[in-house]
C-alpha cells in the first residue's frame, strides 16, 4: 500500500489531518484537526446541554419514565430553532472531513 492511499484511510477512518501527520506535514494536519474538533465540540456542547434539559425535566416529573416519552422529548427539543446550528455543525465537519481526505491524497502523491 502506497503512502497516499494510507494518508487516505488516515484522514478518511481516524480523523482529519491524520493523513497530514502521517505525511509529515504537521501544521496542515493541525489545521485540519482544529477546523474539524471546533464544530464537534459546539455540537457535543448542545447536545449535552438539551440532554440535561431533558433529564431536569425528568427528575421535576414533567416527563415520565418511559422510552417513548423520553425519545419524543428528545426529539422535540433537538428539532427547535437551534437545530439549524446543529446541521450548519455537521454540514462543517463533513466538509472538513472530504477536504482533509482528499488533500492528504494529493500531498502523498
């Protein structure tokens, strides 16, 4: 296997820019990492953040101990206006993620 198909499945299977650290090029393989880590870490953020908000109002008892409940809750909570950053979030890394991949590609040529 060459060094631009390992750089591929790097980039492509383990994280963005780890085909860049592979290849030896540090700063754009950080690049990569932080472009894709920042977006993760505002989603993580808003989904633990209405998670909890869920789990108060299960402790509080305004929803019950039941799976259907709950998931509906979940559901309606993650769907309001916010869920529009939630999507910009994931539409970021998905990019990120082809762009890394394909770069690394191109630099182990």
């Amino acid at each position: 296997m060459n060094r631009s198909v390992k750089a591929l499945l790097l980039s492509t299977l383990l994280y963005p820019g780890s085909g860049h650290f592979f290849l030896k090029r540090h700063l754009v393989g950080c690049m990569f990492a932080v472009l894709f880590s920042v977006p993760l870490l505002f989603l993580l953020d808003e989904i633990v953040t209405k998670t909890n908000q869920v789990i108060t109002q299960i402790e509080n008892g305004y929803i019950p101990l039941d799976i259907a409940a709950i998931t509906d809750a979940l559901t309606g909570i993650l769907s309001d206006t916010e869920g529009q950053t939630l999507t910009l979030n994931v539409y970021v890394m998905s990019v990120v993620w082809v762009v890394s991949a394909i770069d690394a590609y191109r630099l182990g040529k």
